[in-house]
C-alpha cells in the first residue's frame, strides 16, 4: 500500500510537470503524515527514489533525500489529536511555507556540490525566487484538498 501511495506522490508531480513547481506532492505528504503519521515516510523515500529511477540520481536530487522530510517533520508536530481544522490550517501553512523555502533549503547542498561561495548561493536563491512563490502559490491551492481526502481515507481506512 504505501509504495502505491509513493506512486501517486510521483505521478501527481509527474502529471502538472507542465506547470513550474505547480504540483501535489506536498499535498499528498502532510495527508499521508496525517493519517499515517511516522510510516508516510515510506511513500516519501519510494516518490523519492522514483524521482531517480525517471530522471536520473545526479547532483539535483540530492536535495531530496531530507528536503521532503523537512515538510514530513512540520506536519508530524501537529497532535494527533488536533482538531480537524487546526490540522487543516496547519497543513496549508506547512505546505505553502515548505513550497516559499524550497529553494532556501535546497541551497545550500547544491552550493557545497557545485562550489558556490556563499554570495553566490545567495544569489542562486534570489534568482529562484520567483519559482519558490510560485512554489508557496501551488502548494497554498493544492492544500484545500488535504481535509476532503483526510476524511475519505479516514472513512475507507
């Protein structure tokens, strides 16, 4: 089941590969850590290694080994007993904050592969920029959809 789950991770990313940074995989990992909490770590790393095995393990991906871990740890710190609305607020101010820093985040272990000094990782970042508000945009909408899913999964789970 929860390589299934990695699947529709990458094939959600996979099928708005279109749009810049306009997709459902920050979506799909806070309702999966919302309903299965520390195991939607598996769906996380199989989106993950599919990332690979489609476009290659070079130098991007990398990044990718903590950077959707990093979504997985804000969403673990919401109490599973927290309201439904208070995880639906927080899931979107998750998601679209993960979305805003993506590049920040992403920085500094591309600057340490490719030799960036630090003014010149700033500058990565700012270049960037724009695609990590368009990041936060697309993640922010694609958001709205975690309680109606959370409380389909709940109710078939």
């Amino acid at each position: 089941m929860f390589s299934m789950l990695g699947a529709i991770i990458f094939l959600s990313d996979l099928l708005m590969e279109a749009l810049p940074n306009v997709h459902g995989v920050a979506m799909f990992i806070a309702l999966f850590t919302l309903i299965y909490r520390s195991k939607a770590l598996i769906p996380i790393y199989v989106f993950v290694f599919l990332n690979g095995v489609y476009a290659g393990f070079a130098q991007w991906w990398i990044p990718y080994l903590y950077i959707w871990t990093i979504l997985w740890v804000l969403i673990m710190l919401i109490p599973e007993k927290a309201s439904i609305k208070t995880k639906f607020v927080l899931s979107i101010i998750f998601c679209s904050l993960h979305g805003l820093l993506f590049g920040i985040l992403y920085a500094p272990l591309q600057a340490l592969m490719f030799g960036l000094s630090f003014k010149g990782m700033i500058t990565w970042i700012a270049v960037g920029f724009p695609f990590d508000i368009i990041h936060m945009c697309g993640n922010f909408a694609m958001s709205f959809l975690i309680i109606p899913l959370y409380k389909i999964i709940k109710k078939i789970a």
